[in-house]
C-alpha cells in the first residue's frame, strides 16, 4: 500500500513539474482597475490588459513559444515571481528608477497619474508646504511603486496592504490620514466599493511619483525569449496597432495633472 501511495505521489508530482515546464513564457498580471484585471466572468479584462493580449497574439505568431495564458495574482507575489523566475513576463509595472535595472523593459503601456488622497471630511488635513511630511499616516500598496516613493519623500506610511477595501476603510475611518493611489484607479475603486466620490478629495497631486506602466521580463530570461517579446512589440509598434488602445484609454479617463 505504502508503494502505491509514494508511486502516486511521485507521478503527481511529475505532472505538475511537466506542467511547469510547458510553456516558455509565464505571463503574471495583478488586478489593478481598469488597467489590468479579471473581470465577473474571470475572464482577463482592462485597457492594459488588452494591449498585452495583442502582444501575446503577435509572439504566438511571429515565434515558436509556448505562451501561458495571464495568471492573476496578489501584487507583492506578481512582482516577487516576476523578479525571481526567468521567462517570466509581468504587467502593468511602473519603471521606477531603483526597477531600472532588475528587469527587461518591453515597452511603455499606460500612464498613472499619482495623487494622495484624503477624506473630505477630515477638515484637519490641509496642505502646507512648511509642514513635515512624516506627520501625516498614509496608507499604500506593499511594494507599490507609489508608495515607495511617497516613503522616500519622508510621509510616514502606517499601513501596506493590497486590500484596496481596507485602505479605504481606514481612510474614511479616519484611522489614517491619506491614502497614495492613481486617480483613475482611485474613481474605479470608489464607485466598486460604494463610495460616494464627494467622500474623498484630492489632496496633492505628486508628479514625482507619476510613473509610465509598463510590460516587462525578468532580466534573467533566455535570450530567444526576450528577442522574441522584443520583436513583437517592435512589430506592434510599428504598425501602430497600439495606439487606439492608448487613445481609448485617453477618451475614457482624460487623465489630469
């Protein structure tokens, strides 16, 4: 009985190494509104989203790699796969000078204009550029490249989570001051979780920390794989076939500044 089960195990355990071992590129995203998400249907869904499928069709077709379908995970463990493992495709990350040389930069992808956001009722949290940053509590994404920037620009950052629903709770709680988000992320989760937009304002809007999104590889990737991710973004952006996704993308959110 005992050979039978350590025989199972051992052939189970083969199949999920083969089936590691499929394809030749691993594409990880997160679900970040309305760049990149799943959608009701659990289908892949969002303006970057859709960029990054037309990038896939073309590799499929201009190349012989085995390409996965886009798997969404939790952002800490998109990024950390995405940074460790090889063959390994990520989107949407913001190109961040400490990213700079940790991965393959495919190409640029969507804007993400940066604010802090604070409750409109909080009458007590005003701006003023004589006041230290550090007095205010923040809440941010873990390992978000916002709030990183934000830490470096001396705001005290009380609270990292992906739980976009928590940072909102303790936002409009009053349990943190501000919350650093892009605004058009920051509409979509406002009307997702019930909030009435004259619940929160902007409270300054942070150029430094407005990056460009991006699709990238691992730097350690093969280099078959990164010339073949290379030449069908080239392709792409050539043809120009990336464009009405951005002017989509602009039509519908006109991002401000």
């Amino acid at each position: 009985m005992m050979r039978f089960l350590i025989l199972f195990i051992v052939v189970l355990l083969s199949g999920q190494l083969a089936a590691q071992q499929t394809n030749d590129l691993t594409v990880l995203s997160t679900n970040y509104q309305p760049y990149n998400y799943q959608n009701n249907k659990r289908e892949p869904d969002g303006h970057a989203t859709k960029m990054v499928q037309a990038l896939l069709t073309e590799i499929r077709r201009s190349s012989s790699l085995a390409v996965s379908d886009i798997e969404f995970l939790p952002w800490a463990r998109t990024y950390h796969l995405a940074e460790t493992t090889p063959d390994t495709l990520i989107f949407s990350i913001a190109r961040t000078p400490e990213r700079e040389a940790k991965f393959n930069w495919i190409g640029k992808l969507l804007p993400m204009p940066v604010y802090l956001y604070k409750n409109a009722g909080r009458n007590d949290v005003v701006f003023d550029k004589l006041q230290r940053n550090e007095v205010w509590a923040v809440a941010g994404v873990n390992n978000g490249a916002p709030t990183n920037c934000i830490e470096e620009m001396g705001y005290r950052v009380v609270h990292k989570s992906a739980n976009y629903e928590v940072q909102f709770k303790m936002l409009d709680k009053g349990r943190v001051d501000l919350m650093v988000f892009d605004s058009i992320s920051f509409a979509q989760e406002v009307k997702r979780l019930g909030y009435s937009n004259q619940q929160f304002a902007p409270f300054l809007y942070l150029p430094q920390c407005s990056y460009d999104l991006y699709v990238a590889l691992n730097k350690d990737s093969n280099s078959s794989v990164v010339e073949a991710v290379q030449t069908a973004w080239q392709t792409l952006s050539d043809e120009g076939a990336l464009e009405p996704f951005r002017a989509a993308f602009e039509e519908t959110y006109q991002p401000f500044h």
